[in-house]
C-alpha cells in the first residue's frame, strides 16, 4: 500500500516546529513516522518526488485554469500534501521541477 506523507506543526512554548510525517497501522493502531525535520520555517524551499499523475494534475490545474492560491492549495491537499492553515499565507510558489540525471519530477514549494 502506498502511503503519503503529510506536514505537522508541533507547538512547544511559544515556538512552532515542523515534520514531515506519515501513518501507518501498526497492530490495529496508527502510528505516526516522523520522515523529515523541516525546521521553523518549512516553507523556504520544500521539494517532494511526484509521479507523473501528480505532475499532470499540478501542471493541468496551474496551465488550464489559472488558479487562485487557494485553489492550487487545494489541489495540493487532495494528492495528500495538506499545507497548515498557518502556513497558507507562507506559499508563494508552486514549481515542477525535472532532474534529467535521476529522470525523477519534484513539486517544489517555496
């Protein structure tokens, strides 16, 4: 099964930190892997893997429909890449970007 991550902001004092998780049943619980520190400030430059499905809808939505924030953010969340309400207003890019050696497609959120 494949499973996807998700960002978490965990609040300790009055500072907010950042992961990259994702859940797993694990015993008829979920458990939450912890995949990657983001640091204080995710957003600075956030780049995942996509498959070429992802890729079509991020281009397709971007090219065809010139979307608001809001809708890009919502076509973000439903492949499974929720960004937190208190980050929303932090996004101010959406890129695709093709690395020709690794012949792999990254979404990159700035």
């Amino acid at each position: 099964m494949n499973t996807m991550s998700f960002i978490r902001c965990k609040k300790r004092g009055d500072k907010k930190y950042y992961y990259e998780v994702e859940n797993k049943w694990v015993n008829g619980k979920v458990r939450q892997k912890v995949i990657k520190y983001l640091g204080t400030s995710p957003f600075k430059q956030r780049r995942r893997e996509v498959n070429d499905f992802e890729a079509y809808l991020i281009a397709e939505t971007i090219m065809k429909h010139t979307p608001s924030r809001e809708g890009v953010l919502e076509v973000l969340k439903s492949m499974g890449i929720p960004i937190p309400m208190e980050l929303k207003g932090m996004v101010r890019s959406v890129a695709l970007e093709y690395d020709l050696l690794k012949k792999t497609t990254y979404l990159v959120v700035k």
